[in-house]
C-alpha cells in the first residue's frame, strides 16, 4: 500500500516542455472523477542547469547533464518521491545513464527510477504482439549511442534507424531550428517541423518498420498519432507516464486503447 506522503516524480527541463507534457500525459492516463483523485505528482524543471545530453554524447561539451539530473533526483526524494521517470531519451544514454544510476546507489537512498527505454520495450510487447520490425525516430545524440536498437534487438525486434543524413536533418530542423524546430515551437508545433518528422516516419516505413519509436520526447509533440495507417506511433512519453501510474498506483491506470 502506498503511504499518503508518497509522491510520483519527474525530472523535467530536458527538455521543458517534455516534462510538461509527461506530467499532462499522468494525469490523462489515470483513472479520475474530481480533483481529489488524481495522483501525488512532482514535476521539477531546472533546465539552466542540465547541459544539452546531444551535445554531450557527440563530444561537443565534456559536462555530464547526469550530474544536474541526479540534482534532480535528491531534490524530489527530498520531497516524498519514490518512484520517478526521466521524459528524456537522450538522457538514458550509459554515458549518462550509468551516472546517475551509480550516484543514487552511492547515496544509499530508497528510489526507483525507471528506465523509459526497457519500458518502452516492455510496452511493445504487450501492446503490439504482431510487431516485429521497429523503427526509431529520434536525436542524433541518441542515434549514435546505438542503445535503443541494442535493447530493441535484446527483445527480439529487428530494428531500423534513418540514414545520417535523415538523421541530422530531424534533429537540426525538426527539434532544433530557431525558428520553427520544436524546442521553441512546441504549442503549436510549425508546419516544417511536422513535415520533417513525417519524412523520417516514411522512411522507415519504407524500410518495414511495423512500429516506430518516436524516441525524443518532443517528438509526440509533433506527431501525436496514436497510429498513421497500420503503422503503431509509439509515444515514449506516453510509455514513461503509464509505467510510473502502474508502479505507484496499479489501480489507477486506464486501460490502453489504440484510439483515442
């Protein structure tokens, strides 16, 4: 039975509108008739101080966004969290990952915090039985760490990934552009950026991709689709906020549905 003063938590600010919209997402996802019966949820968004992972991972800057993440992880256990979720793909990257894992063991501190790329596979399984060739969408930086087709291959998926050239486009423009890329324009999300985004989903589809990954958190932001045609979109932050409901609170968890 889980304690009053327990808390659901989320690392946000990596990026700030993919911890807003993890939190959105928790409460979407839970069972509810007034206010009273939603879930205890902490969202802290310090987004001055966790470095670009992308940036990291590509030797760009030599300090570890898992130093201000674990930062992030005190303060919420200092608040009642048990259980906590990172909405970042990057961030689950060993380079930084493995970081802030040992810095939590070193601490000696009770807290779980789930790894959204296990869940996400986790997820497919259940939901998508079928599905055996998986496509990802995602940052460069977690395009070149290589951990989502390790983990997806660890399940038994083949897996797909755009070429580099593909790859660089999305990120630089799609997520990234000053002027349109999602990480200033997120509400809406600009007609470019959406089309950047759709042209990496029909290349893996292309490929033989039955589901696709959309393994940025901003990404969903930009294709919302539960499903495009037969092709399953799987939100990762979707994924992470549904895990973090079953493990606090079971009961509370909607059922999944492909429509929506």
């Amino acid at each position: 039975m889980v304690k009053d003063d327990t808390k659901i938590g989320i690392v946000g600010g990596a990026g700030p509108y993919a911890g807003l919209d993890c939190a959105l997402k928790i409460l979407q996802q839970t069972k509810a008739e007034k206010d009273q019966d939603y879930l205890p949820t902490i969202l802290i968004s310090t987004p001055g101080l966790i470095e670009d992972r992308t940036s990291f991972l590509l030797g760009e800057n030599s300090k570890n966004p898992a130093h201000a993440i674990f930062s992030n992880l005190q303060n919420l256990m200092d608040q009642g969290a048990t259980v906590i979720g990172i909405p970042c793909n990057t961030a689950h990257a060993p380079a930084i990952k493995d970081v802030f894992l040992r810095k939590i063991n070193q601490s000696a501190r009770k807290l779980k915090v789930l790894d959204m790329i296990s869940e996400t596979a986790k997820f497919l399984k259940k939901e998508c039985p079928d599905v055996k060739t998986v496509g990802v969408l995602s940052t460069i930086g977690t395009w070149k760490a290589g951990f989502y087709p390790e983990v997806l291959r660890g399940y038994g998926y083949d897996v797909c990934t755009l070429s580099k050239r593909l790859q660089q486009n999305l990120h630089n423009e799609a997520l990234y552009n000053p002027e349109y890329g999602i990480k200033v324009k997120a509400n809406p999300v600009t007609k470019k950026a959406r089309n950047i985004l759709i042209d990496g989903f029909e290349s893996l589809k292309d490929k033989g991709a039955e589901a696709i990954i959309l393994g940025c958190t901003e990404i969903p932001i930009g294709i919302p689709e539960r499903k495009i045609g037969n092709i399953f979109c799987i939100d990762t932050s979707l994924v992470l906020a549904r895990a973090l409901i079953n493990e606090f609170r079971p009961e509370k968890l909607i059922p999944w549905s492909w429509n929506y």
